[in-house]
C-alpha cells in the first residue's frame, strides 16, 4: 500500500515537473520579441529551481532536460531545429545544461538532508517522550503497588499490638491504592481504545441525576473535604447516552479539580438543556489555570508544573475523546471571579416521562 502510494506520489511529480516547463516555455515563447530568448534560459532555470524545492531528483533531471532541449529547438535560432550555429550559444546551451543539473540535484539533495534531520530530531523528541511516559507510569504504578505490599505485608505479619483502628487504617489504605492503581490502569486502557478507533458507543436512556452521582460516589474519599453542589434543571428529560463512557468522563473532570483546586473549594455541577443538547457544566473557585494550561489542557500526557499529586495526564484527554464520541464537544475556561469551568455539550435525543412512568415526548 506505502509502495504503491509513493509510486503515484513519483508519477505525481513526473507530470507537474513536465507539464511546468511546458507551460512556462510556452508563455515565454508569446512573448520572445520583447525579452529575448537569452532571457528565455533564467525563466527556464528558474522554473527547475522552484521545482527543485519540492520535488525529488529524477524528476528535476527530467525537467532540466526536457528545458534545455526546448530552449534549443524553439528559442535558440536556427529555431525548430536541435542545429546551433553560434559559439556563444554552444556554450550557453552547455552551461545552462549543467547548471539546471546541479541546481536540480544539489536542492535535491539539500532537502534530503533536512528531511533526514529533521527525522532524525523527531526520533529523538520521540525517544525523550517515551522515557518521560516510561518513567511517569513506571513512578504511578510503583507508588500504589509499594503501599498495597506494605500494608499487606503489616497485616499479615501483625502481632497483638495492632489495634482494629490500626488495622482498619491499613485496610483502608490498600483500598486506596488499589483504586488508584484501577484508575491509573483504566486510563491506559482507555487511551489505546480511543487511538485505535474500536470505542463503540452503548446509547441507553438515563437519568441524569444518577449519571452524576454515580461519580460523586466513586470519589467520596477525595472530595471528602470539598463542598459539592449539584443542580439540575427541573424535569430533566431521560437522555440517550453511554452511561459508562460519560460516567468516566464526568469522574475524570471531578477527579482533576480535587487535585488542581486548594481543600474546601466549591466544586458546582450544573446539568440543564440547551435546544438539543445537554450541557454539563463543572465549575470550581480554586486557582484556575494559566493561559499555556487552557491550550494544553486535552493533550495527552500534559499535566500542570503545580500538580502535586500523581498522575499520567491522560484523564481530560480521554474526557475529550469520550465527549467527541458522542458527537459533542468539551471547553474549558476561566470561572468568574476565579477558578475554572468545564463545559460539555452533547447532542442527544431526550424523553419526559409522567408520573406514571409513560413516555409522553421524544425530542431527537
């Protein structure tokens, strides 16, 4: 497939450079009366030169050729014939003929070097990437695996000094970690779904209220000490989503403000409808972000010179994915007076049920 890509590329190549010097030795050919056809030779050099920028070497060779032995038979007189009667010509002729070759060949191979750099560099900034990812996920998986060992290792080997309150403590611990190395894990997972185009969307009806606390209670332990308000618009319609998808998403976003906003922020969840969309909206009134945060803030692997805690930076990507998957879209910007606000919107079909749990209106 690459092969036969590069095969059109080359035909590609061969026709424009062709069709360039012909084009080109045509318009000169209009207007000889007024330039000369001495002149005809620089527009002609010029030509090879800019083709020379762009394309690879058999097709400048190609068009240096095919120029010179234009400029011969119809510009250089006796015309319509390869004949060259003056010495001067002679010579003109050669020295356009190899300086075309050379300017073709030495651009070509210029370019062929830069290119070869400038891989060269992107193998290097490749190989920096990985070291730093390799050495990031190696960090985020050593730290929670070294707790479970230890306070396992403490349990098992416990003797009568261990209180139950010491016990449970350790416990406790390994359930933390343990979670920590879930999450860390799943968004790995999560990550290789995405790139490799096989996440297939679930569309089911759901409750928005349960959408959202269904995350809230996933982390009761890190927003133990955060003041949550939830608000949601009233009779909110059954929308169609994946629950589990925008679960995570909705998580991941609650889980970066516990890490990014100072202890007993406000952390604002604001679900309501906008036409044909759901907008999400998550707010907080910590310390925002900075302007290089707000560009980067959905790339893979980024994360915030100030982050105290772990963490591989993929979280708001995936959230990112998972949104677009649904045909919407996420933005995230500065909160007033301070803090920041993430906005999602989905376009999805919604149903209002009555009392008696009957459909009474679908909007798609």
């Amino acid at each position: 497939m690459k092969k036969q890509f590069h095969k059109h590329s080359l035909l590609n190549q061969y026709l424009i450079s062709i069709f360039s010097v012909i084009i080109i030795s045509t318009i000169c050919y209009i207007g000889t009366e007024l330039i000369g056809y001495r002149s005809v030779a620089l527009l002609l050099l010029a030509t090879v030169s800019v083709l020379a920028i762009f394309f690879s070497i058999y097709p400048i060779l190609i068009a240096a050729t095919l120029s010179a032995l234009i400029w011969d038979f119809f510009f250089i007189p006796p015309h319509f014939t390869f004949h060259v009667e003056s010495y001067e010509d002679i010579l003109m002729l050669l020295m356009y003929f190899i300086i075309a070759l050379l300017n073709g060949v030495l651009t070509s191979k210029i370019r062929s070097y830069e290119k070869k750099e400038q891989q060269k560099e992107e193998q290097q900034n490749t190989l920096r990437l990985y070291k730093t990812i390799f050495n990031s996920i190696s960090h985020e998986l050593r730290t929670p695996i070294s707790t479970i060992v230890g306070a396992s290792d403490n349990l098992l080997h416990s003797n009568s000094n261990f209180s139950e309150h010491d016990k449970k403590k350790l416990a406790s611990e390994i359930s933390i970690a343990a979670f920590r190395l879930n999450r860390l894990i799943d968004n790995l997972l999560n990550m290789q779904r995405l790139e490799s185009g096989q996440l297939k969307l679930k569309l089911e009806w759901c409750e928005i209220t349960e959408l959202i606390n269904s995350s809230l209670n996933r982390l009761q332990h890190e927003l133990t000490n955060f003041n949550v308000e939830l608000e949601i618009e009233q009779d909110f319609p059954l929308v169609k989503l994946d629950f589990g998808l925008m679960e995570q998403a909705i998580f991941n976003i609650l889980h970066n403000s516990t890490i990014y906003t100072p202890i007993n922020s406000i952390i604002k969840i604001n679900c309501k409808l906008d036409n044909k969309y759901i907008v999400i909206e998550i707010s907080d009134n910590g310390n925002g972000f900075t302007d290089e945060d707000l560009k980067n803030i959905f790339n893979k692997f980024y994360r915030n010179n100030q982050t105290k805690t772990g963490g591989l930076g993929l979280g708001l990507s995936i959230v990112k994915g998972y949104v677009e998957a649904h045909n919407g879209y996420i933005t995230i910007e500065k909160n007033i007076p301070n803090g920041a606000m993430f906005v999602l919107k989905i376009p999805s079909e919604t149903i209002h049920l009555n009392e008696n749990s009957e459909a009474v209106d679908l909007i798609k």
